[in-house]
C-alpha cells in the first residue's frame, strides 16, 4: 500500500521512454551511493519518501549522517513523542559523554547510544529487566501500538514496575525506563520495517538527483 513504489515504478518507466537505460527495482540498490547518501545527510530530501516531512530533514540536518544504518535509526526514532530522546540521541552521537542507565541497556542498545529505537528494544527491555514473557512482552508492544485493547497503559506499566522491581532494578531507573517505553505510544516501528522505509528513501534520493 506504499504509493512512493509506485512513483518509483512510473519514474523508471518514464526514464526508459526518454532513452536511458535505469536498473530495475530489485537492482536498484543505492545504499552507497555518495550522492544519495550527501543529500541525507545535508537534509536536502523534498520529494523523497518518508525524508521530506520538516521534522524528518531537521533530524538529518542536525545529525550530519547520511548512511543506511543511521537513516534506518532516524525513520524510527522520529516517532512524534520522542523529541526529548532525540535531543539526547544527537548529544550523544555528537561526542557528548553518557553512561548506559543500566549494564543490561548498554549491551541490548549499543547500536542505538543506549536508547530504545525500535519496538524490539521495549520488547528486549522488558524481557531482561523486568521478567515478562515473550507473549507479555508482545502484549506490551500491542498495547503501546493502541493494538491491544484487554489492557491499559497504566496496567502495563504497573507489571512492568513491579516486575523490575523483583529484578532489583532500582525506582529511578524503572521511571527512566518506562518513560523511554511510553515514548513509542500510539505509533512507533520495527527494525525491519525502518530498514524498509530507509530503502525506498534511498531509491527515491537516487531518482531525485
């Protein structure tokens, strides 16, 4: 249901009826293309997929990064609740020193500055630090996607406190950690499925310039 593959379709087509000679779709691979990867990274996305929205080129521009695996972190942690840990996020990858809330954080969020990004970090953080289940953890994604319903926030986070708590995780890093959580509410993504928002991104980058 992604119209941008359509747009990209059309546009290959109409090169090929102007006599150029475009890869295909699938052959279409641009992630290290350092045209594409300079125009990220300067922000400079109008008319490219999910990059163009103000607050999506703000974050490029500020950032200074243009590479797939930091677009793949951007698409995701852009999220409309997330504006305190995006300034921490660009704090960080800008040199500022940190220090992981917790052991536990710093291995399960090294590829992200010891921050939640992705649905997978709630899930992985729940798991390890407060003793949920697979299936409990899924339920809390569901819950804080609005896609599970039996549920109320406040229910989770009180498992999830009291689960920590069993764990020895001190309060105040049970309220940093569900704030983070309480961050992905209502709309948030998965890895794969930033890693795919990122790819069609890049093509269109490609096809822009």
């Amino acid at each position: 249901g992604n119209r941008s593959l359509a747009v990209i379709r059309d546009a290959l087509a109409a090169a090929r009826d102007h006599g150029a000679d475009p890869p295909s779709y699938a052959e279409l691979a641009v992630e290290d293309d350092p045209r594409c990867q300079a125009m990220l990274a300067r922000g400079e996305t109008m008319g490219c997929f999910y990059v163009e929205s103000p607050a999506m080129r703000l974050l490029q521009t500020r950032s200074g990064r243009g590479d797939f695996e930091h677009l793949v972190i951007h698409s995701s942690i852009i999220r409309p609740a997330a504006n305190e840990f995006i300034r921490e996020y660009l704090d960080r990858l800008h040199g500022r020193p940190w220090a992981p809330l917790h052991p536990t954080l710093e291995r399960l969020l090294e590829g992200t500055l010891g921050l939640m990004a992705y649905q997978e970090d709630v899930a992985r953080v729940a798991i390890e630090l407060a003793g949920f289940s697979h299936h409990e953890a899924d339920r809390l994604r569901k819950v804080l996607s609005k896609k599970e319903h039996d549920y109320r926030l406040a229910d989770m986070r009180e498992r999830f406190a009291a689960g920590a708590q069993q764990q020895g995780v001190p309060q105040p890093l049970i309220e940093a950690m569900w704030d983070m959580m309480a961050s992905f509410a209502g709309y948030s993504f998965c890895k794969s499925h930033s890693a795919s928002y990122a790819l069609v991104s890049f093509k269109c980058c490609w096809l822009r310039d």
